[in-house]
C-alpha cells in the first residue's frame, strides 16, 4: 500500500470490478465512477462483472497480481464473491454502493451517493469488519437465517427480479407453515450469551428467568433464527437489533409466536423494503453457534441457500479489510443517509 503523502497517490494500483445490471448503476453513473476514481489512482484495471470475464479465477487472478486497492461498485451480491476472495488478506476493500439495497455500505457507513462514496478512496479512514461462516466454508457478511426465513428470502428474491407467480408459492408456503423445535448451543454459558427479548420494540424484563441457566444449550420453538454478522439484511432488514459488525460477535434472533399474516409480511418486506418488522423475539450473543432440529430446515447465507440443519456457525474477527468515512465524515453520512429514508 502506497503512503500517502501531499502530492502522491495513495494508491497506485487498484482494481475496479463494476455491474452494469446492479439495481442502481447506469452507464452514467459507472463512467462518472470510473472518472473519479481515476482521479485518484494512477493505474486501474478494470473488470464487469455482468460479462463472462469476471469468475472466481479471473477475481483469484487479479488479486494475485497484489493492487494497492479493490474497488467495487455493485450492490451486495456484486461484492460479496470478490470480498470473499479478500478475506484473510490485507487488501483493502473501497465499496461504491449503486445496487438495490446495498446493506453492507450500510453498515460501513458510506454516503448512498455512488459519487460522494469515492471520496473515500482519497481521504476514507481503513478498518477491520469481522465476517460470518457457516460450516466452516460458506461465508457472509450480512446475515445467516435458518428455518422459514431461509425459503422466504429466496422466494422473496424471485419477486424481486419481477417472477410474480413466486407469490403463490410464498402464500402457500406461509399457509402451510408450522413452528418447529431447535436446539441452539452457544460457546459459553446461556446466561451470558442470552440479552434480551422484545415484542415489537419493547423489551421483556421477565423473560430473563428463563435464560438464566449455566448450560450452554436451550431448545426452543421458533419460526426461524438468524445469525447477524452486521446490522442489516435483505432490504435494510435490522433483523437482529445491536448486531455490529466489528465487535467480533455472532448475534442470534429468535424469531418466535409468528402469525402467518406477520410470515406474509416478513416476505414483503424482504422482497420490496416496505414494512418495518416488529417481531417477537430472543436476542443472544456468540462467538459461534450450533443450531440442530429433529426435521431438517434450510440454512441460508447472505440469501444464498446452503443446505439444511444441523449447521454450524462462526466469526472471523477483523478478516476484511474495508474503506470507511473518516470519524467526522462518518456522522454527516449518517445524518445523510437517514434523510434521504
């Protein structure tokens, strides 16, 4: 990585990945990107992710040849293979936020303005986010779900992209739908893992006597689970409230008592960001998670199905490298981004 000095790039090699087809790039608005960002840095090499030229071989051999800097300017899918291939490493990551919902962005705090977030690039602070993994190879970097929630954001990602007779299916599959037991075992003791529970926005006080135990397991029945390794999700979700993305902890929410008209609503909001949850939940804290179930459940990572229970949860503390507004420029983005909501 260069220093930067007066006068001197502070980066002189980046590669910049882009997708024409994120859900708010144009050609506009990537060539205003691309212009800026050459503003900056000296030597880009440049790659779109919507042709047949951007695979993991191509991002494994673009890396390899060691840039100062990753640039994306994509939305959340777009960033999520090549910061994958990021993790472990010390490159650091630039996120330009032109997609739909852009909830890693988010979390890092970066201006919803695709232009305003390449100042980043020349004055951005660097920082370490911590990142999820699933069975020991499935990583994520906003939130893992298991049970309903699972089958949901996938059908809620079909009704995303305009396949409308996915709401039938989504009908039926809340329709058909039942809560089922699972078994959660934390890394530590119940009672410290365990922090709150909430009916809408409104904290249980009582609830705590049950979680109160020394062992590290409960079985409890729930709609789904979700594992947050940041504060957002699916369409700007916060699906497990006082997640944070650096603290080098898992944050479980058990979602529980679910009608099927709030699993109905659940789907809308993961599909068009229109309905703000107001769930019944459990809130708990780890640094990794075990969750088992007598019926198999689907698992999902970032929206992207992998599997069924049982699964096995972690965190990699500090793993990615990102870009970040400086402390100052941080809270005007926050002001901001809040808005323009």
């Amino acid at each position: 990585m260069s220093d930067h000095t007066p006068g001197h790039p502070r980066y002189s090699r980046a590669v910049l990945f882009h997708n024409r087809w994120s859900g708010h790039a144009t050609e506009k608005v990537l060539a205003s990107v691309r212009e800026q960002i050459a503003s900056f840095i000296p030597a880009i090499e440049e790659y779109g992710v919507e042709t047949e030229e951007v695979t993991p071989e191509k991002i494994r051999q673009a890396l390899r040849k060691r840039p100062d800097l990753v640039v994306v300017a994509g939305g959340d899918g777009t960033i999520r293979p090549i910061a994958s291939e990021l993790v472990g490493t010390d490159i650091p990551l630039a996120i330009i936020p032109v997609g739909t919902f852009n909830n890693l962005a988010l979390s890092l705090g970066l201006a919803a303005d695709p232009l305003a977030a390449c100042a980043v690039i020349e004055n951005g602070a660097l920082a370490r986010i911590d990142v999820g993994v699933a069975d020991e190879s499935n990583l994520f970097f906003e939130a893992a779900g298991v049970g309903i929630d699972a089958e949901m954001f996938t059908i809620g990602e079909e009704i995303k992209r305009g396949r409308f007779l996915a709401v039938f299916q989504a009908l039926r599959t809340a329709l058909l739908h039942q809560q089922t037991s699972v078994v959660l075992k934390f890394d530590r003791p119940l009672n410290q893992a365990y922090q709150a529970s909430f009916r809408g926005h409104v904290p249980l006080r009582h609830r705590r006597r049950r979680f109160r135990k020394s062992n590290n397991r409960i079985r409890l029945r729930c709609s789904f689970v979700a594992v947050a390794n940041g504060p957002f999700y699916g369409s700007n979700l916060t699906v497990c409230p006082g997640a944070k993305i650096d603290d080098g902890l898992l944050t479980i929410a058990v979602y529980r008592d679910f009608s099927k008209r709030e699993l109905a609503l659940h789907l809308w909001s993961i599909s068009r960001g229109t309905y703000r949850l107001h769930p019944k939940i459990e809130i708990f804290e780890s640094r990794r998670l075990e969750v088992f179930s007598r019926t198999r459940l689907s698992v999902h990572v970032d929206g992207n199905a992998i599997g069924t229970t049982p699964v096995r949860f972690g965190v990699r503390p500090g793993a990615l490298v990102v870009l970040v507004p400086a402390r100052g420029e941080a809270e005007k983005t926050v002001i901001s981004n809040q808005s323009g909501q």
